[in-house]
C-alpha cells in the first residue's frame, strides 16, 4: 500500500489567533513531513510496506528491532488525527451521541475537558493527549513521545498534541495556555463525534451479530 502524505484539512492561518500559521507551517510541513519521508524510507523493501499505516503501527508496536519504524509511523498517524481534533469553528460543546456517552461516563463535557486539560498539562516531556473510546466506555489519557491508544486497542476520538514544537513559536513554554486555547477555541468536536458514531456502530453492530449466535 502506498502511504500518502496528507494535506492540512484547511488553510495555514484558518486556527489564527490561536495557533499560527507560522506554527502550522512548520508543525506539518517540517515535523509531519518528516516522519512522513522516515516511514516510507524504512518501510522500503520490508514486510511493511504492503501494509496500511494503522497495521505497520500496530505491528511495529510488538517489533523491538522496529522502534524507529514505530516512531516515525505512529507519529505519521497522531498527526493526521490532530489536524482533524482542531478545526476553524472549534470549540463549544459535542453534540448528538458523543456528548451522551460523555455525560454519562464524566457527568458533564467540563469535568471531562477539566481531566483531559489535566493530563495535557502535566504529561512530563514529549507527548500526546486523547480522549478514546474502549470496551463501551470513553476515557482521557496521556502517552508519551510517539505513543498512542491504537496499540492499546482503543479507538482514538482526540489528539492533542503535547510536544513543544506544537505551541513553542506561539505560547513559548506555556503549555497551559495552548491546551487551554485549543479546548476552548481549536477543538474539532464534530469530527470526534462522526468517529465516535462509527466506532460505537460497529461495536453494536459486532454485538448484535454475536448475540444472533447465542441464540
Ligand atoms: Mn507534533
């Protein structure tokens, strides 16, 4: 499968004021690009390279000899669905089923954005911040470097990117103040919401079937 390097979903300065289009034009032409170009170098002339990115990530995870591979792949795949967790209309609040699973496993979409600002905040060093759907539940959490839930086999709704090249041009060392800025004003919840109603279909659509042969 021939990977393809994907485009930003809108233009440079469309999340201006709250992230640059200095920092954009960096952060996925210099940073993504550059993972990008490393997958495909190390992937040539291997097993991978008959592979989707999801499976060379999944498969890399399990692969010591493969860390590198890992890193640059997983960091391919964190980065496309951070473009998609922010957007030019971001914030307010998840609307539909995504906002009822998110009551119902929080209470509220402040106690939830309240523990994913927390764990955005205080991941030590390099890393990421989700929130992610597993085994019928949401939760947040926090990974670090290039790591992400996919190897843990949840399904990934949000990606924030903690690393400081994601705010440094802009905020400098305040991290705080970019994840306060990108709940508040980036954060993309429609598309979370659309990943959210195809994850949960088709666990109910998987639990149907195996209820069917109980019967
Ligand atoms: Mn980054």
């Amino acid at each position: 499968m021939k990977l393809a390097f994907p485009d930003l979903p809108y233009a440079y300065d469309a999340l201006e004021p709250h992230c640059s289009a200095k920092t954009l034009e960096f952060h996925h032409d210099k940073h993504h690009r550059a993972y990008f170009d490393q997958t495909v170098e190390l992937i040539k002339g291997t097993k991978y390279e008959a592979m989707g990115l999801e499976e060379i990530v999944r498969t890399a995870a399990g692969d010591e000899k493969n860390r590198m591979l890992f890193n640059n792949a997983a960091q391919l795949w964190n980065h496309d669905l951070f473009w998609l967790s922010m957007g030019p209309k971001g914030g307010g609040d998840p609307r539909g089923a995504l906002m009822k699973a998110i009551e119902r496993d929080f209470g509220s979409c402040d106690a939830m954005c309240g523990l994913l600002q927390d764990k955005a905040v205080t991941q030590f060093g390099s890393g990421w911040a989700w929130l992610v759907y597993c085994d019928g539940k949401l939760s947040v959490t926090a990974t670090h470097d290039a790591d992400n839930p996919l190897t843990e086999g949840a399904a990934a709704l949000l990606a924030l990117d903690v690393w400081e090249h994601a705010y440094y041009l802009d905020y400098q060392n305040r991290r705080p103040a970019f994840v306060e800025a990108f709940l508040k004003n980036l954060v993309n919840w429609d598309h979370a919401a659309a990943l959210f109603e195809s994850v949960a279909g088709t666990e109910r659509t998987r639990e149907k079937r195996q209820a069917g042969r109980r019967r």
